[in-house]
C-alpha cells in the first residue's frame, strides 16, 4: 500500500539548521564546497546569517549546490562606508525524507519581508509605511521568507544598533516592527510561522554574560519579550521554553578579545514558533502553540557549538538537546532543529 504525504510526514522529522555563518565565502573555503559544507548538516533546510556577499559576488561556487534549491537576499546599500556587511541564504533539499513537494522545498520565496524587493507591491497591512521605508528595511539583506505550505520560514539577520547610534536605533526598530506586522498578518490567516536565525537581541538577563540592572530596559529587549506567550504575545522562544533555567547558554562572543574561549557572550541566535503547533499527537487538527507544553512537544531542538570539520552526527548524542561548553576552535552555534508534521491542512 503506498504511504500517503501524512503518514510521511509523521515517520520524517523535518531538520532544519540556522547557522551565522560570518562570511559565506570563507565556510565555503574551509569545505572545499558549497555542497561539501551543506552535507555536512544533512538537513532539510539550512538556513545562513552573515554572508557578507554582495549581489555581483554571487558565484555559482558559494549559491549553487547539487541536490539543494538556493534562496538568497544580499546587501544592496553600505552602511557608513561598509559594504557587504549582511546577508542571508536559505538552502531547501530537493531529495529527502520528505516529498519534495510537501515539506523541503518551498511552495514560494520572497526577498524580504515587505513587498517591494520582489514584487515592487506592498504587502497587506503594511499601508501605514511609505514606500521608502519599505525599500530601505529590504535593502541590507536581512530575509528569506520560504513558504513550505505547512509553515513559512523567516530566515533572518537582525539589525546591530549601538547606543549612542539614534539612525540605526530607529532603524532598527522599524525593522521589527514591520515584521511584526508581517508575522501578525500571517497568524490571522491561519498560517504557521516559524523564525530563526542572529536576531541580534539578547532578551532577558539571563542571556547576557555582562547585563547591569538596566539591561531589561532596553527597548527591543522590552520587544522581543513582548512578542512572547509569557508576556501575552503569539510567539514561543523554544529554547528557553524547554531550558527556562539554563545559564551561560550564549551563541555571540567577541572574536577581537577572545571572548568565546571564557563563553563570555550573549544569546542572540533565536527559534520562535506561533501557530498551531507542529505537536505529534492524536487529535489530526492540531493545538496552537499557546496552549502546547513546548518542553515536551515533539519539536527536538539541539543546540551545540560545532567547528569545521564536525558533523551532525559527531554533535548528536545521548546529551542532545543540551548546550555544551566544551571549548572548541573557531566555534559557531547550531540549531538542529526537528519538527514533526502531522495533521497539516
């Protein structure tokens, strides 16, 4: 009897890693590859941060891979001089353990969030922007959004504002604000939405190595939160949902001091889930996420620091799901991140 998409869907784990690459080009290097570097994930969806590439670097050596459809935003201005300063890049199998139609590949792609990059044509309920401030919050590189039927993916790099930078802090903001109306827009239609990727903001105290006792003050901090079920928002932050506890868990550390080598950083690589959640369970309609124990839904996130030449298999084992604090050379955090499907519409 041949299986149907569901029952596919509930035996396949979907596998999706979110990697701050800080420059593609480099990663690629280390691996020979493009296609040696994506296979060492053996992931469904991988998703980079930080490519540094500029739309006349995209050769086919760093966006082309046998086996994987390639979705790419690059920087389209400098900032202050800087160029090539951004970037993200979301690689789908096309063979896995799926039917490439129903999960790994995308149903549709989109550069950036708001419309005006792809189709030159606002999205609904973004009215309130000009047109201006739509082309400039899509302009640096910073989105992927790929619609995988079941669930769109936002593939994202967030903005970097430093204190005293009041053009960048609004801009940064703007920039969240406007996917929040992104995202919101989605939730009311029923859609699944799920974001990963350096969001560059540290939420809680717990997150920082160095937070004073202002630190929660801090207004995208105050965002971020308010964005979450525990504050009254939509969203689930996944890995505090199931480490509520979990200390020096940091993905960000200065390279110029060396501060990885003491885990002297900061948590601002992100998984945020709203919808009905991807739950495995016998009732085939689903629960929202608002109402699921995320710390035993079957969506299993691995979070471990990983070095060129380790494979997901070297980082699986029996402490999966944990954070390790092992010092390694030239370390990267990694999101495996498995989601069950079951009962989508």
């Amino acid at each position: 009897m041949q299986q149907t998409p569901t029952r596919l869907l509930m035996e396949n784990p979907i596998k999706i890693v979110s990697y701050n690459v800080n420059g593609l080009r480099q990663r690629v290097s280390q691996f020979g590859s493009l296609s040696n570097l994506l296979n060492t994930f053996d992931a469904d969806i991988i998703c980079f941060q930080e490519t540094k590439l500029r739309r006349q670097e995209l050769t086919s050596d760093l966006v082309i891979a046998d086996g994987y459809e390639s979705f790419v935003s690059c920087t389209r201005t400098n900032n202050k001089g800087r160029i090539g300063y951004s970037g993200v890049a979301t690689f789908c199998r096309v063979k896995s353990a799926f039917l490439s139609t129903e999960v790994a590949l995308p149903v549709a792609a989109e550069e950036g969030f708001t419309g005006f990059i792809d189709r030159c044509r606002r999205k609904e309920g973004l009215e309130e922007f000009e047109k201006d401030e739509l082309v400039k919050i899509d302009s640096e590189g910073r989105c992927v959004v790929t619609d995988h039927d079941h669930f769109v993916l936002f593939n994202l790099y967030g903005p970097r504002a430093a204190h005293d930078d009041t053009e960048r802090i609004e801009f940064k903001m703007k920039f969240f604000k406007i996917l929040q109306k992104r995202w919101e827009n989605l939730l009311h239609e029923g859609r699944r939405v799920c974001v990963v990727g350096d969001l560059n903001i540290a939420p809680t105290a717990m997150d920082r190595c160095d937070a004073d006792p202002d630190f929660e003050k801090n207004e995208f901090r105050r965002w971020f939160r308010s964005m979450l079920v525990l504050s009254g928002g939509l969203f689930v932050d996944v890995f505090r949902a199931k480490h509520p506890d979990r200390r020096e868990a940091y993905t960000c550390w200065s390279s110029s001091t060396g501060a990885e080598q003491f885990n002297f950083g900061s948590r601002i690589d992100h998984i945020l889930c709203a919808g009905p959640c991807l739950h495995q369970e016998h009732d085939l309609q689903g629960h929202s996420f608002l109402s699921c124990h995320v710390k035993e839904c079957d969506i299993l996130t691995e979070y471990k620091r990983w070095k060129p030449g380790d494979t997901t298999s070297d980082l699986l084992d029996e402490k999966a799901g944990c954070y390790t604090n092992s010092i390694l050379q030239d370390i990267k955090f990694i999101f495996r991140w498995r989601c069950y499907c079951k009962g989508m519409q």
